[in-house]
DNA sequence: CCTTGACCTCAAGTCGACTTGAACTGGCAC
DNA sequence: GTGCCAGTTCAAGTCGACTTGAGGTCAAGG
C-alpha cells in the first residue's frame, strides 16, 4: 500500500476518516489525488499526522500546527516556539501541581468540613485570585473546554472579607 | 455593603456580571431576592464563586462543580472525588512534564532537522500513540478546548514503517 | 420632564475541533 | 442490473462556558 486510501490511513493512525477530511480541508494534511473520486494519500502523511498529534498534545492549536509546515510540506518548527511552548506547559504544571497538592490535602485532611481546613482555604485564594484557569484536555474525565476569552480575574480579595 | 448588587460582586470576584446571570442560571450561585428589579446577593456568594474558581482550576466541570453543593447551599465535597481528581491530574502532569522535556529537548538538539532527532521521534511515537491530547486551560496561551468524544487512538504503529 | 446609565430578560452568537446528516457517485458481487 | 458499501460534498450540529445584542425597566439627576 504505497498509496493508502482515506480508511487506510485511518486504520494506521488511529484518526477518523472525518477527522482526516477536515484536516485536508484545514490545509493540515494533503491528499496526492484521485482514484475513482476518491482520496489518494501518500504514506509520508502518516508522519505528518504524528507530527500534528504531538503539536496538539504540547498544546498548539491547529492553526498554529499549520504555520509549522513550510509551503513545500515539510515540518520547519521554530526552536524559540518549541521554548516558549516548554516554559508555557512549566507554568501549567506548576498550577496544576499546586492543585493536586492541595486536592490530596483536603482529601485526607481531618477537619469536619472543608471550610474549616486551613491548607483548602488557601487552595481557594489561589483560584480565586485568578492564578489558574481550568486545565484538562480529556486525559481521564471527559474533558472541560477551556477560557475562551481571557478573562483571568482582578479579584481584589473576594469572599473572606 | 452586607447585600451587594451584580457590579459589586462582580467587582470583589473579578467575575463579570454576565457571567454571575449565567451562574445563576445554572444554579451554581443564587441571589436573595431583587430590589427594585435588581439581583441583591447575599457576601456568601464570594466564598461561593471562590469555590467555584477552584474546582474550575481543578478541572472540574460547572455540572461537576453544581453536584458539589448541598441542596441547602453547603458544600458538600466528597473526598473520594478529590482524590479521584488529584490522580487525574497526576496523569495530567505526567505527560505534560514529558512534553515539556521532549520539546526543550527539540528546543536544544543540534540535529540540523527535528526529524533527525532521536528524542523528537520518540516524543512524535507518544503523541501518535494517542497517550496524550490537548492540554491547556487558558494559563498562557488563548486557549484550545479539548477532546470531547474520548478518541484516543489504536494507533498500530503509523509512520516510520 | 426627560435623559442617562445600570440593570433586566431572552435569544442568539462565539470559539475550536470535530462529528453528523443528507444527498450523491462509483465499483464490485451476485 | 441492481443492491450495497464505502467513499464523496456541503451544510449544519455538538459541546462547554460564556458573551453579546436587542429591547425594556427603573431610580436618580439636570
């Protein structure tokens, strides 16, 4: 199969046929043709689905995925970009990692209610200050988009006062 | 103020009056009655969006979040799923931070093409391999919903072959 | 008295990444 | 030769968390 069809490259990637079209559509991937009416994809796009899997996993939207493909198809990733994507996800994990903490915290903590726990009083300025968002990608649970305009929160000393 | 209006609460919570309507809709928060046609809150309502903030920060969703609170307005937050978050988070951390290395790795490597880097290949096998999705909450970059169907690709070993 | 401005309601729009549905085509088996 | 299946196109729908817009109300101020 030097030549795979739409259901092929499917199978081999794990990416639904839809999923497949409307990257083609995006521009993300390309097929070589036709045969019968239908797609023709060289095998090399199953690198560049792999390619395109990891972007997406580091956190770049399609949209950035497409500018990392010089016009001739080949991948051109900007180091700086992949830096500041490192030092992007560092911040995340910092939060998330604070949350965690504090999570198993309040989980095993003694205290009769929550409220009463000092360590999840101060997980809650922490978010109530704004320093996070909403993390998750669909990793477990099934999922929690995202902010979607950036919002962030001045909160000047909310509840507590 | 012990019966803030909209505006003052959306004031002391960072939280943008359209977004406390919505809240209210969804009956994560509520208002004690209207005076002269106007929402007056009750000062609780800031702990109550703090807590909010947090299980948002947390990954949990507004349904999530709603199911938190006791008929009664108290919360009422069940270790065992804190716990549960915190593992999911765990795991969340765990590919992150082996993003985050693979791509300052990429950042680094003197190879003259990411493809010629043995550390960028094995970082585009885990990513292919579907062990990820998209991260991100709205920390740094704009954002990136997520995965909402649970794909999560076979995979049977893609490019390279 | 009339404007202003903050608030109200309700419906619809937004964003990103896809999925789904309807209507159609083309090749193969029977 | 016809029935099916797998593919095609294009438009529209989905999901979550909000935002935005239109049109209306109301108390205060000039």
């Amino acid at each position: 199969m030097d030549h795979p069809d739409i259901a092929e490259v499917a199978r081999r990637s794990g990416v639904p046929a839809s999923t497949l079209r409307f990257y083609e559509e995006k521009g993300l991937i390309a097929s070589t043709g036709r045969r019968a009416g239908r797609r023709v994809f060289d095998p090399g796009v199953l690198q560049r689905l792999a390619l395109i899997a990891m972007g997406r996993a580091a956190g770049f939207s399609l949209d950035e995925i497409a500018l990392m493909f010089a016009p001739d198809g080949r991948p051109r990733i900007d180091r700086e970009t992949l830096r500041a994507k490192a030092d992007e996800l560092d911040e995340t994990i910092r939060h998330l990692t604070a949350m965690r903490d504090g999570l198993r915290h309040a989980a095993d903590c003694p205290a009769p209610s929550h409220m009463e726990c000092p360590t999840f009083r101060r997980l809650l300025r922490a978010a109530e200050s704004g320093a996070m968002s909403a993390p998750e990608g669909g990793l477990s649970g099934r999922s929690a988009p995202a902010a979607a305009g950036g919002r962030r929160a001045p909160a000047p000393r909310p509840a507590d006062g």
